[in-house]
C-alpha cells in the first residue's frame, strides 16, 4: 500500500483503539481538541483546531486512561467473561485511539520539527506503554482462562475469534515469558521503536539532503520547460539562486531518469539515490540497520525462534521461511532472464544510436523508453494529456466504484484540511446512505514521506457505533500555478491501488476494532487494493476518464491498444527490481543473532549475488540503507508480501473476467465475501470462501510474462 503506514502508535491504536462510548473522567483540558470525540462528521479531526502543543498531553492522558482501563479489567475480582475482559479491551484507550491516528498519520503526511522531536521522545514510550498492556501477567491469565473454554462460550464466529486473536497476540507479544525474559523483551522493544523513528527520520532527511543541483537548464534537457522552471524555483528555495534542483524521492529509480539526455546527469542523479543513507553523515542509516537487525534477531531468539523472519511470518498467510523463499526463489531465475533479454534489447538501442557505452542502471528508463517508442510505436509522454488528475479520480476512480459497487462521491469544502491540497469527499453507499468519508492527499511535498499510501482516520466499528473516515496519499509533482496535473501511466494506476485499499476500510463491516478495514495480514492487504487496478484499463472505464484535458477528445483507440498491448513491456525490470528488495529483506531478517554482519553493502552485495538477482542494470528498488518497508516497521520481513497478494488478486482477477466482468452482481459478491469481512476470519479460508478453492500460480506467472515460450 505502501499502505505500511510507518506510524509510531500503530502497535496501540491497531489493537485497542476507536473513538465512541463511555470513557474514563479526562485530565485533560477541555480546550484540548482530542479532550473529546470530534463533533464532525463521522468524527472527522478537527484538524483546523489541533496545534502542535496539543499533542504530548493528549498522549500522556491516553496512556494514563488506558492504563488504568487496562488494570481494572486485569484486577476485577470477577471471573473472566468475554464481555468484561475482551469486549472491555476493545473499548479502552479511546483517547490515546483519537491522538495515535491523527498524529501518526500527520508524521508521515505533514510532518514538521516537532513532530519529529515527539515523534523520537513518544515511540519507546509507546513500546512500553504496548509491553504493559500485552505483558500484564494477571490481564493474559484471564484471557488464557476464556481461550480454553472457548468452544463451550457460545460466541458468534467473530467474538469467537477475537477471543483467539487476543491470545495469540498475546502470546506472540511474550505473554509467556518469565519475568526476566519479559524485561529483557520491554528493552528490547524500547530500543527497537527508537531505531525504527531514527531510521524512517534519516530517509526523509536523506533525500532532501541528496537533491540534485545542477548549474544550468542544458544539463536538464529533456525535461519539459515547466518541469525545469520547477527545478529552478525549488533552488532558490533551498538558498542555490541561479541553479536547479531535482529532488530525490523514495525508491532507487527517479522519475527524470526516463527524460534526461544528459548521461553524466543522470548518471550523477542515479549515484545520489544510490548513495542515501550509506554515504556517512549525520543521516546515514548504516549502523541503524545493523543495530535494528541484531535486535530484532535476539528478540526471535528470546521468543524461541531460529530468526525474526520465522517469528514474523508464522502469524502472515505464508506461515514459514520455506514458503516464502520457495515464492521467490522459483522466480527469481524467469525474471532475471526477461530482464536481461530486456537489457540486450536496450544495448541494441544504444548502440543504433551510436551510444558508444553499455547499458548501465543509469540508462534503463530513458533507453527502455525509446525501445517501448520503437516497438509499439507509442511515446509514454503520449498518454499523459490524457491522464488528467481530476478526470483520473472522478471519472476513472469514482466511476468505476460506482459501476462495480454502487458508490457515489460528493465533494464538500466545509471540513478542515490539514493542508490547502487535500480533498475530501462524502461517500454514498448504492442505497444513498452515507458510508464513509475519503480524504484524498495526492501532492508530494518536502514535509510528507515517499511514497503511497492509505490510512485511516475513523476505523469502522459497529461495537463503537463509528464509520469510516480514510485517506489516500500520494506523492505527484504538483505543478506551477494554473497548469495541470498530467498523471504518468504508473501514477495513474497507483492512484486506482490507494483507493482499493480506501474501499477495503469504507466496506468493513466489522464489530469489533481489533478486525477493521484493513486489518488483515500484511501479506494479505495488498491483494484487494491490487484487484481494484484491473478498473485502470477496463475500456468501459479508461473510455470515461482518458480524455485529452485541453480538447476533450477521447484516447484514440489505436494509442489505447497500444498502451493494452505493451503491459508486459519491461516486465523483467519490474519483477527484478521488486524481487531483489524483498530478498535482501528477507537476507536481512534470516540471521540468527549470530550471523549479524559489520558491511551493510558487502552484505547486500552478496546476497543479491546468492540469490542470481545481482543484475547491475537492475538494482533493488529498495537498497537496505533507505528501505523504510523493512527498517522503519510496517513490512520487516514482509517485502514478499505485495507478490504473494497479486498472486491471489491475478486469479481474483481472472474470476471476474470468467463472470463478466464490470458487473454490479460481481461486485457486490467480492464486498460480501471479502471487502467487508475485515479481519474477521482466517485470511485464506476468506479467499477459499469466494474462489471456491486456492489461487493457482499461473495467473500470475501469465501477467508477469514467467510463463515459458
């Protein structure tokens, strides 16, 4: 989803959270905004009256509640019951719920100085409020004692396996442990949390800190004169007056790396992307990964585990290390191999244009490019005119929501934004009730993390009475004042993935908390959001939205079959590139404590080597040093997980194509049996449910173009 939101209160606010019902007498000022629930809509922050100062009492309130919350139910002289220890679980730390979700989704959105500073001073106290909760002796003894007479409860399937989750979150929490192992596990957990702010604060410093500058606008040419005036803006505003400055954003590969002429600038633009994080300096992130590494690889040995990619697959669909390695393993070599037919293909352009060089990581985008020109005689800067910004989202986005599952969209000017950019929309369900709100947050600035994303503001709960309030986030070029925002064909089809995962938090369904939205599997979330990109090249759809923003003409059907015919195109460069970061993720996580190397790159180096993936045009889209997937939280040995989901959502896919398609009847089956089930159930069971058995492979294998010729 990138959607791993990286967010410091994540471990609390995704276990024990909402905002609604009775809560304990507040300390706090009632001139705090988060003193009470928001009167908005939905509960919508009230983002226009949060201050900055705001947020560390609201914090320290919460935890105080919730603690105290939490040793009511673990001192009760009652017996256990479902109600006065799950459900009485469920509704504590409203509060701590209300400033976890706005704060942590505003430190990777809009973040400022003093985020940064609380968000360092809150996360290892956050870690040790979460380790008293799930290391409460008393507190899991009384879960322990509901677990084993569950079957004789006589809960519904949902309260029966929320009961099951607590225990086994508690368990994989160390609820077990002995009380020596439990404090060892408390600093473990502290130091862990530090590292992960450290390392997710040094990748947003880092790249601003890589920017490129350059001195004239001929060492930018390619790049169309606006873009280059942008660069030129952007220098002055970091004090280089007279130069032009090419930011350097998330993952290995730049966008200008496709228009740039100039070799030596790209070159120079490829090295400080490259570079991030390993170079020295006050942000590098070199020590930070070995530290994180060897930390996490004593916890898993203190949880009785051989590495943490065992502790942390065994609760992910995939279950073990074997399965995971085996997924990518079998298809490392097929993409490796398209890669390089790609690359030889690359060479051949080079050299017709008497390039006098070999194809290095540099070239690949501008030279892949002219070679997808050649062969399907089409330009990507073709589509763009018409991929406009507010065409894509209402009538591409909206309108394909609206075929398949009968929402509709109205926008409202009236609610506070946190920024003068985002949008946001009421969201209709087919019988005209309001089902949610969706927050859209498309522009990249300096103070917003790389990348894209979905949150969730108001998680949706019938136990809490609340409803979805979700935001997509992505980071698009906004261009000067009075022009239009021109999507490239990546752009356009992460925008239709973000709300895939939007429409998996609006459809929950849920009662409790703990099973909301997207509250699934980290292996299992991206398959939904990856199913709603199919609607991006359905020609019912891209009819309704591709329309040139100046004339209003359609995409000429010739151009839209070249576009359906060149999907495959560069497809071993995309498998690669993916597939080599998740191998190094899941290098990194299979050490045992001691295997913990001293060289981050000499390590890397060599496990791309041993896995066949060390193809040099083709580097990680991640390197190890600003992979924030897997170091700043959210996806740590679990990279694989965006492969393992498209292998459900290829054959999901492939289900809807077999029932017709854009159906309103096909929609609402695939809300009913997996939209709107959240987390309530086992993840492959769910699928099982609506596929009628397991995914196959070939689907994917087809899509990727690994099937042997």
């Amino acid at each position: 989803m990138n959607h791993t939101n990286i967010i410091i209160a994540a471990s609390i606010a995704a276990v024990f959270n909402v905002a609604h019902a009775a809560e304990p007498a507040s300390m706090l000022p009632a001139s705090n905004p988060f003193a009470k629930v928001s009167t908005l809509p939905f509960n919508y922050p009230a983002f226009d009256k949060i201050k900055n100062e705001d947020y560390a009492p609201a914090f320290e309130e919460g935890m105080r509640q919730q603690k105290a919350e939490i040793e009511a139910i673990a001192n009760n002289k009652k017996p256990a019951t479902f109600d006065n220890t799950i459900v009485a679980m469920e509704k504590s730390g409203q509060l701590l719920s209300r400033v976890s979700s706005v704060f942590g989704n505003l430190s990777g959105a809009n973040t400022n100085d003093t985020f940064k500073a609380l968000e360092r001073e809150l996360s290892p106290k956050l870690a040790a409020h979460n380790d008293a909760i799930r290391l409460n002796g008393k507190l899991y003894a009384r879960i322990k004692s509901l677990y084993d007479k569950r079957d004789k409860l006589h809960l519904d399937a949902e309260s029966k396996y929320l009961l099951e989750r607590y225990n086994t979150d508690f368990v994989r929490a160390g609820a077990q442990l002995s009380e020596a192992d439990k404090a060892k596990l408390k600093t473990m957990n502290g130091e862990l949390a530090k590292l992960q702010t450290t390392f997710a604060q040094n990748v947003l410093e880092e790249a601003n800190a890589s920017a490129l500058i350059v001195d004239s606008r001929a060492e930018l040419a390619g790049m169309s004169d606006k873009a280059i005036d942008a660069a030129a803006k952007a220098a002055t505003a970091k004090g280089q007056e007279g130069k032009f400055l090419i930011p350097v954003v998330n993952t290995t590969g730049q966008a200008s790396l496709a228009v740039l002429t100039n070799r030596a600038v790209r070159e120079k633009l490829m090295a400080l992307s490259m570079a991030r994080g390993s170079h020295g300096g006050k942000f590098d992130n070199t020590q930070v990964v070995l530290a994180t590494v060897k930390l996490r690889a004593e916890k898993a040995a203190l949880m009785g585990y051989p590495n943490f990619a065992a502790y942390s697959l065994e609760d992910q669909t995939a279950h073990d290390t074997t399965a995971v390695n085996k997924l990518l393993g079998e298809l490392a070599k097929p993409a490796v191999n398209n890669a390089k037919k790609e690359g030889a293909e690359i060479q051949q352009a080079i050299d017709k244009a008497n390039g006098g060089f070999q194809l290095a990581a540099h070239d690949w985008a501008f030279y892949s490019d002219k070679v997808r020109a050649e062969r399907f005689n089409f330009d990507q800067n073709e589509l763009r005119p018409y991929f406009e910004l507010n065409s894509v989202l209402t009538n591409g986005v909206f309108f394909a929501a609206n075929k398949v599952y009968g929402l509709s969209f109205k926008e409202r000017k009236d609610l506070p934004v946190y920024n003068p950019d985002v949008r946001v929309f009421d969201v209709f369900d087919a019988d005209g009730k309001q089902l949610a709100i969706f927050i859209a947050d498309f522009y990249a600035r300096s103070n917003k993390r790389g990348g894209a994303w979905m949150n969730a503001y108001v998680s949706q709960s019938s136990l809490m009475g609340t409803h979805p309030v979700v935001a997509n986030h992505l980071n698009i070029p906004k261009p000067a004042d009075g022009e239009p925002t021109l999507l490239t064909y990546d752009e356009l089809r992460t925008m239709f993935h973000e709300f895939g995962h939007a429409l998996h938090g609006m459809f929950s369904n849920v009662k409790y908390p703990r099973f909301a939205g997207t509250r699934v599997p980290r292996d299992y979330v991206e398959f939904p959001s990856q199913v709603n990109e199919m609607w991006s090249v359905t020609p019912a759809v891209l009819a309704n939205y591709a329309k040139h923003y100046q004339t209003g003409a359609p995409m000429p059907q010739a151009l839209l079959d070249k576009v359906v015919a060149s999907k495959k195109f560069n497809e071993g460069f995309r498998t690669t590139e993916y597939l080599a970061a998740s191998i190094l993720d899941q290098k990194w996580h299979q050490l045992g404590v001691s295997q913990i190397p001293t060289d981050v790159l000499g390590f890397e180096a060599a496990a791309l080597k041993d896995a066949g993936v060390d193809y040099a045009p083709v580097p990680p889209r991640y390197r190890t040093t600003y992979f924030s997937h897997t170091f700043a939280g959210g996806y740590s040995a679990g990279y694989y997980g965006y492969l393992w989901a498209e292998k459900l959502d290829a054959d999901a896919v492939e289900w809807f194509n077999e029932n017709g398609g854009m159906l309103r009847k096909n929609g609402d089956y695939f809300r009913k049996m997996l939209l709107s089930k959240g987390g309530t159930m086992d993840a492959m069971e769910m699928y099982r449910n609506f596929r009628g058995r397991d995914a196959k492979i070939e689907p994917l294998l087809e899509r990727r173009g690994l099937t042997e010729k």
